[in-house]
C-alpha cells in the first residue's frame, strides 16, 4: 500500500500544529519522523488515523483521495495506529482487547475464539508468545505493547503508525521492538515511526523526516551523526554529552539502613538494603524495570505503607512520615508516571506548578491563591523550560508528553531542594529538552544536595551518575563506578556480580 500526505494543515485556534506538511509511506519501508516535543508530529498521525481532521491538504492511498471521518475510516482503509499510552481495557483479556471494537457473533452472541485464533496466528507469526486468554493488568508493558500491535494487525492494517513506542519500555523490551519493526518491514507492511531517540531512528529508519514547529525542515540519512539529527531536530548545535565537575561531597547524606518494602499481600520489592548518597553526588539506579526501583523512590518519599528500617536526610528519619511531612523536608520527586503521579492533566500548567506548594507562602496567603504571583511565576517557567503550549492556562493533559515532563520537571526544580529523587526524569523528552534538563540535575548536585537518579536508559545513568547501584529483584547487586563498562553492568542487571564487584 502506498500512503501519501500532501500539504497537510492543522490548526488549533492561532497554533498552526501542521504547517503544509507532505510526506509518503512506501510498502514494506520504515519512514522515521523526528522532531522535538510540540513540533506536531502526534498532531499530524491524528489526523493520518482520523482522529483530527486536517483544516487543509489530503491523504491519499494507492493515489485515492480519503476523507477520514474517524479512526473507523482509517482502519478500514488499512491504517492502523499504536499509541504511545496504551489503549487496552486493563481488566479484559488479551483476546477481549482485540476483539473490542471488532465483535464476531455466534447466535448473538460474543464468539472469541476468532480473536484467539487471531492473537495465536499473529502471535507464531512474529514469535511474540502472547497468551490470548492472559489478563492484561497482569501483563509486563512490553507484552501490552504487543498487545497493541497484534489489535492492529488483527484488523489487516498495511501502515502501521508508531507513537513514541519506546516512552516506556526497558532496553531489553526496546530491542525487542526494533526486531518487530523489521519484520513487519519485511513482510511488506509500512511503517511509520514518531521518535526523538537517535539510538533507534539510525538502527531501523529507511528514511527520515524532520519535524520543526510544525514544520518540514529537511530529510536525513538513518547513516547521519546523531549530533547532525539533533541539530537538525532543534535548530541549533546540541551536546550530547553531560558536562560536569568532579563531585564536592558534603555532609547533607541521604542514608539508607536495612530497607525492606513490601506491598499489602506481604510481598517484598525491596529487600533488606543498605546504601548512603552523599551531598554533592549523583546515584544513579540502574536495573530491569520492576525490581525494586520504584518501590524504593515511593518509601524514600512516604508513598509506600509497608516499609522497614531507616531513612535518614540530614540525619533526620523519614520513615513514618507523610508525603506531606517528606516534600516539607526539602525532597524533590520527579515520578516515574508523571500521568498518574505528576500531573492534574485537567488542571492548567499554571496551578500544576504550584501542587506541592498549596499550603503557604508564595503561592497561598491568608488561604487564597496569590493569582498574579503564580501566572508570572509559570510564565517564567514556560519560558525558561520551553515548554511548547498556547499559554499558562493550558490544560496540562492536552499537552504532548515530553510537554507534560517538563512542567513536571520545572516544578520540582523550582524548589528549595535537600534532596532530588528522579525517576526517568527524560522519560519521551526530546533531545534538546534532555540536554537542559540534565544541566539542571547535575546543578541540583551543585548546590551540595544527594541526588538520585533512577533511569531505565543506561546511557543517562553512565552520563549523569557519579557512582551507579544496580538492583536485580530488590537486591543490591552492587555498587560501582560510573564509568563501568555497559556489558558488566548489563551482567549486573541480570542478577550477576562480576569478579571484584562489591555489594
């Protein structure tokens, strides 16, 4: 199938999200669209997958005009989309999940075994191993992601659309995304494919496409320098790595004695550990999602209610206190799932800037909010961390999601910090606000507080993390230089301590 925009507009009141944008999709071909967080590239698959309709331009398959009036349309035209957060029924099956929206009736009533029969035939076919009567909730995000793409193919889309498909899945489960990708490449399906990850647009991408303020700035090699792609993306000349002194340690110690967390069926994540960050250094926690890491964050900053032994920040005990009493303390929390955690997504950026500070001064006094401080306040911070928005009143949950981490960021970092506990603090951030948001961590180490970075990329741990600990099933498995080769802490991941690696 050949898919062909052409001069494609859309506006949202003055933003012009789209600004005469054509491209094509070749059978069997990976078309890579990068751009930086807000250049519109989700705003222009919408409107590919009929969600928005385009104020101008057309869409044209096998050289036919399509008038797209809802994802039905597309579907039916052979169009199919996995969106970066998942649209699954959690509680449903595998099987339930594909079939929703696709029914096949037996005597009027709901026949599943077509949809099982599908999750199995597309399951063997790209070696997926996707159990169809499996509950989804009880699924890795991995597997849900393939879950996704088994809906699709379910329903005999030739293009796939992928949103930023790797936000939230592990190294491992990136790579094994990849392989996917090629072979539906190679049985002929094409693929687009919205990123800003460099690593992953030159391992797959047969062309690339370049997104700038809504915008078509150019094409690249995938055989491009990363540094090329990023200026490309952001206008500018990016560095890539992060720059920073050696560490002046202080005093100021985040200390962690015999920590054990476990959830309401008595099941332990965090398993009896032990480990100090000292003012002025950066820990990085590295390991497959899922063991331990965010338990650990959760009890450092009271949000877990099981929890045993001692956490000491300036030599004052946090365990037993409240989320309130914790964020008093100073510590800063970037969550790892900054929608269910970090954000009011109905709430303005304005007011979301000012969540964990609804209690008193600046923001509050004598109980009303101070409105004229906080909108100069957010406006600064919408500049300051350029976040791509109509304004401050914006309601949070429209923007896109590397827009959302930074407001998440922006507050965090505005305050008076003892402690920074960052939980994939770049997690769908572009590259350019990445560059940014890294100086602005390695100058929280700075001001002489510990920091602690906990990132499911092993390239952001080895570049911000003065030392690194691993843990592997809510164990130490130890801790060790930043400059440790990535294939032993690879090993370390896997629940392997390398010769003269101490816990």
């Amino acid at each position: 199938m050949h898919l062909a925009l052409r001069d494609v507009t859309k506006r949202f009141g003055t933003l012009v999200a789209n600004d005469r944008i054509s491209l094509t999709v070749e059978e069997g071909e990976i078309h890579c669209l990068l751009g930086e967080n807000g250049a519109g590239k989700s705003t222009l698959m919408n409107v590919l997958y009929g969600l928005y309709t385009a104020d101008e331009g057309e869409i044209l398959v096998d050289g036919v005009v399509q008038n797209f009036s809802g994802p039905g349309d597309a579907i039916a035209a052979g169009i199919g989309m996995v969106h970066q957060h998942f649209m699954l029924v959690p509680t449903f099956t595998v099987a339930e999940n594909v079939a929703l929206g696709n029914e096949h009736t037996t005597a009027g009533r709901l026949d599943l075994d077509v949809a099982r029969a599908k999750v199995r035939e597309i399951s063997a076919r790209f070696g997926f191993h996707v159990d169809p009567d499996a509950i989804v909730e009880d699924l890795s995000v991995g597997v849900q992601q393939r879950v996704e793409i088994i809906k699709v193919l379910a329903r005999d889309a030739q293009v796939l659309v992928f949103d930023e498909p790797t936000a939230v899945l592990t190294p491992q489960e990136t790579d094994e995304l990849m392989a996917i990708m090629r072979d539906l490449r190679s049985n002929g399906t094409g693929i687009v494919f919205i990123t800003h990850k460099l690593r992953e647009v030159r391992a797959v991408a047969d062309r690339i496409t370049v997104i700038r303020r809504g915008k078509v700035v150019g094409e690249a090699s995938p055989t491009a320098e990363s540094a090329e792609l990023a200026a490309l993306m952001v206008g500018r000349p990016v560095e890539l790595t992060v720059a920073k002194d050696a560490p002046k340690l202080t005093d100021n110690a985040l200390v962690v004695t015999d920590l054990t967390v476990a959830d309401d069926d008595g099941l332990v994540h965090v398993d009896d550990i032990s480990f100090t960050v000292n003012g002025g250094e950066i820990l990085g926690v590295a390991g497959v999602q899922g063991n331990g890491q965010t338990e650990l964050v959760e009890a450092i900053v009271g949000m877990q209610s099981h929890v045993t032994g001692s956490i000491t920040l300036d030599g004052k005990e946090l365990v037993g206190r409240t989320v309130r009493q914790a964020l008093d303390a100073g510590i800063g929390h970037i969550p790892e799932d900054r929608q269910s955690d970090g954000l009011v997504g109905t709430f303005s950026i304005a007011d979301n800037l000012m969540l964990n500070r609804t209690h008193g001064k600046p923001f509050i006094r004598r109980g009303s909010i101070q409105r004229a401080f906080l909108r100069t306040f957010a406006q600064k911070k919408l500049e300051e961390y350029d976040v791509r928005a109509q304004g401050i009143d914006t309601p949070a949950g429209t923007l896109s999601g590397g827009n959302q981490q930074k407001v998440v960021v922006a507050r965090e970092l505005s305050r008076d910090l003892r402690l920074l506990l960052a939980a994939q603090p770049t997690r769908g951030v572009d590259v350019g606000s990445i560059e940014f948001i890294h100086q602005q961590v390695v100058a929280a180490r700075d001001t002489g507080i510990p920091v602690v970075v906990v990132s499911a990329e092993l390239d952001e741990i080895a570049a911000l993390a003065d030392r690194i600990m691993v843990l592997y099933r809510g164990k130490v498995v130890g801790i060790v230089p930043a400059d440790t080769p990535r294939e032993v802490l690879g090993l370390m991941m896997a629940g392997e301590r390398p010769a003269g690696v101490g816990a």
